[in-house]
C-alpha cells in the first residue's frame, strides 16, 4: 500500500514491485476512466507494455518511455540509440513491428555540449533507419544549469499487430526462449559509469528488436502465446511478472541461459546476479512446445538472434513462482524491489 504522506524513492522506478504499487494505486486506479477506453484490448491496468485499441481487422498498438542513462555514451551505445530501441521494442513486445511513427521530446540541461547533441540526433537517426521507425514530431525544453542532470530523452511510438501479443499469455508446457545472452546493458552501463576498466568485449546490446520479432511471429504465429523484452529487473524480473500475472510457474535451466564471458567476468567481480541486469536488445518468448524448432530457426537466421536458445518451461505448479534448476537443485529467483544498477536506461 501506498502511503501518502511519503516521498517517491528510486526503487518506484525500477521497473519491480514498488514501481507497479505506486502505478497500480496513484497512476491508474485514481485516473478517471474514459467512455473512449472501454473498446481498449489493452489498457493501462494490465500494466503491459503499451494499450492495443481495435483498429479495423488490426489493432493499433501506442506506448511511451522515457530514457535518463547515465553516462549518456556507452559502450555499444547511447541515450539516442536507447530512445528509439526502447520504444520500437515495447510495440514489438506486443505484436505491433510495423511501427507508423515515433514522437520525441528532448529535455536539455544549460550547457550541454551542441556535439554532443548532434551526437545523439544521429544516433536517432541510424537507429530509426535500422527499425524503419521514424521521428514525426516531438518538443524541447531547456532547464537551468543544475535543474537536470544532462539530458533526458521522452520518446512515444505507435504501430499495427495483426493480434496483440500479452506478457500474462503463458500456458502450461511452454517452452521460455530467449533471444540471445542475458546482462550485457547493464554491465557495460555500470562498468562505464564507474570507470572499472571491464569493458573489454563487454557492449550494450542496445538494439531495436521488431524485425526480430517479426520472424518469430512469422514462424510460429498463434504458437508465440507472450513475449515480454527482459529491461528493469533483468530475466528474472520479467519473468516473475509473468509468472505472476498468467499464475503459471516457470522453471529454468541454469546451463542453458547464455552468458557472454565477458559479462559473467563482470558479474562475478562486482557480485551482481547476471540475471538481475537490464537487457536492451533480447526479448523473452513464451512458446507452444512444437513450435520450438521453427521458431529457433528464424530466430537464428537473424543477426540479433544467433544466440537465441530454449532456457526454460512453463510449468502448471508453483503459480507465480521462478525456479532455477542449477543441476544440483532448484533454487527460486525473486525479483528485486529496487535497481540493483539505477539510471540504465
């Protein structure tokens, strides 16, 4: 429960339980509900990843975000490049890859380089062009020297799905599919950030995922039952609201999760769990059994999914649990109420 006469603190941004409580009791419930929204598929109570309004024989897919990373610059990317990865992704997690426009507002603290912006614009640009999804309008502010930390980046998106595609869409003897190695953003955000010398190979995998997707929807159809992209709270917390909203279990295989060797160095040496860190360019699928094979394929086939592998199945017991099967045991994975890396995305 919410207390009123309290403060906002980080972990109601960190994308876990905290966050949802205060959107759930402040952001939604009180908000007056529109005659409008009663035809919406998906609305802001089901706390998905965008609302999906019918629209003719398809659904019109709209999401937001908003993009305070810091350092600004990482390695593999930037605050541009995650801007419009992020929003392209958030429509792709729902079915919605035809993406028919973008929004953008930028938000710039007095002072801030005019290279550096540029910087950013192009990045935008590359990035939209590798997504097809373009920036039609936006706005900009100036705040004073001190009354913002650099930049921020508040970009919105909406796109078409031929269905709408729910992270609560998990059944029973699904197989979990990841689209490739899990921590990547993260580390490589905080091994910047901090100046530890760890980057090495260790890149952002910063990347807007909806041709991706659109292969694996091609392949598998009505067989993709979710997908969820695993950002704030990394695999595991992904997964638990998943777990959590279908009342299924989930129980994954330890050996099968790939880990790049420099991001599990990294891990090992800060003693962060890997799948705790925020991803930038994976998505998670939840899929029929006999679809698994198709669907690898076209996975892939794609440069952004070679390394895509079964990690894990969906299970009738333990309803809203995450199981890790380490080889020796099981052991269950909670999901954090606050960021173990603030500020990545």
């Amino acid at each position: 429960m919410i207390r009123e006469k309290g403060t906002v603190e980080l972990k109601h941004g960190a994308g876990g339980p905290a966050m949802r409580e205060l959107v759930k009791s402040l952001l939604v419930e009180r908000l007056p509900r529109e005659a409008a929204l009663a035809a919406t598929a998906v609305g802001p109570e089901d706390l998905d990843d965008g609302a999906a309004i019918p629209f003719g024989d398809r659904f019109l897919v709209i999401t937001t975000d908003a993009h305070v990373v810091k350092p600004i610059f990482f390695p593999g990317g930037d605050i541009g490049r995650l801007a419009v990865s992020g929003v392209v992704n958030d429509l792709a997690m729902m079915g919605a890859t035809e993406v028919i426009g973008l929004t953008s507002s930028v938000i710039i603290e007095e002072g801030f380089p005019l290279v550096s912006l540029e910087r950013i614009r192009q990045s935008m640009r590359e990035t939209s062009l590798e997504a097809s999804a373009f920036v039609l309008t936006g706005d900009t502010k100036v705040m004073a020297r001190g009354e913002l930390d650099g930049i921020v980046l508040s970009t919105s998106g909406v796109g078409l799905a031929q269905r709408v595609v729910r992270d609560a869409g998990l059944r029973a003897g699904d197989a979990i599919v990841i689209t490739g190695s899990v921590g990547d953003h993260g580390l490589a955000v905080l091994s910047a950030r901090h100046q530890l010398g760890l980057e090495g190979d260790l890149r952002s995998d910063v990347a807007p995922l909806n041709g991706l997707v659109r292969v694996a929807l091609g392949a598998g159809g009505e067989a993709v039952h979710a997908l969820k992209d695993p950002t704030r709270g990394g695999v595991t917390g992904a997964l638990v609201e998943m777990a959590q909203k279908a009342k299924l279990g989930i129980v994954l295989d330890e050996s099968a999760i790939p880990l790049t060797a420099a991001a599990r160095a990294a891990a090992q040496i800060l003693g962060i769990d890997p799948l705790g860190v925020a991803n930038e360019g994976k998505a998670l699928l939840s899929v029929e059994a006999d679809a698994i094979r198709p669907i690898l394929a076209a996975l892939r086939a794609h440069p952004l999914g070679a390394q895509a592998a079964v990690i894990g199945r969906v299970v009738s017991d333990h309803p809203g649990e995450v199981l890790l099967d380490t080889g020796f045991g099981h052991r269950r994975l909670f999901e954090r109420d606050a960021e173990a890396i603030p500020r990545i995305c």
